[in-house]
C-alpha cells in the first residue's frame, strides 16, 4: 500500500503518506532526491517506526544527468551477515528462520 505524491517535476513514494509529502515538500524547495529520501526516511522514523530503523538496507537506483546524458548508478547499502555465523550453523534445517536469535540479520 504504497502512497504516492506527484509533483509538475517529480514523484515521492513512501509507505506512509506523510513521508511522500514531506519528500515532495524537499523536491518542491529544490532540493534533489537524496535529500528528498533522507526526509522521507526521517519522517517513516516517526510516523512509521517499524519500517525504518538503524542497520537497515537501503537500494537505491538513481539516473544522474551527466554532460553525455543520463547516466544509471545503482547503490547496494546493505550490510555484512554477522561475523559469528557460517552455513554449517544452520545444517539440517529447512529454511533460515525469520526471528529470533537464529534469524540472518545484516548490520549496518
């Protein structure tokens, strides 16, 4: 249930409707899409804390506009599985649980 927010130049899209309007309201004063991610993030902080929080992935697909043209960049933010495991850990099982101690996190 994505809500978006168009703009005459632009388009925000955020679980929550707050978090697209307050990107939007970044892109409207100028600003570029980092900064309208970054807002949007901190507004899902608030208005939706359990879709946002430290150690969490990001992926991003950006266009840039380069002299030559646009030019596609991709960034993979996410991070590292913890140190401590390997995949004879998880020998005999049928899947990697989705909670508890044994879950596969990623950590920032």
């Amino acid at each position: 249930m994505f809500n978006s927010v168009r703009g005459r130049r632009g388009i925000a899209v955020a679980p929550h409707a707050l978090a697209s309007q307050s990107a939007l309201a970044i892109l409207r004063e100028g600003g570029n899409a980092v900064e309208a991610m970054v807002a949007a993030a901190a507004t899902i902080a608030v208005a939706y804390p359990h879709m946002n929080g430290i150690g969490g992935d990001s992926f991003w697909l950006m266009s840039l506009a380069t002299p030559t043209g646009p030019t596609l960049i991709g960034v993979e933010g996410c991070g590292k599985a913890a140190a401590g495991i390997s995949a004879n850990h998880y020998q005999g099982r049928s899947a990697i649980p989705f909670r508890g101690p044994d879950a596969a996190l990623t950590m920032a």
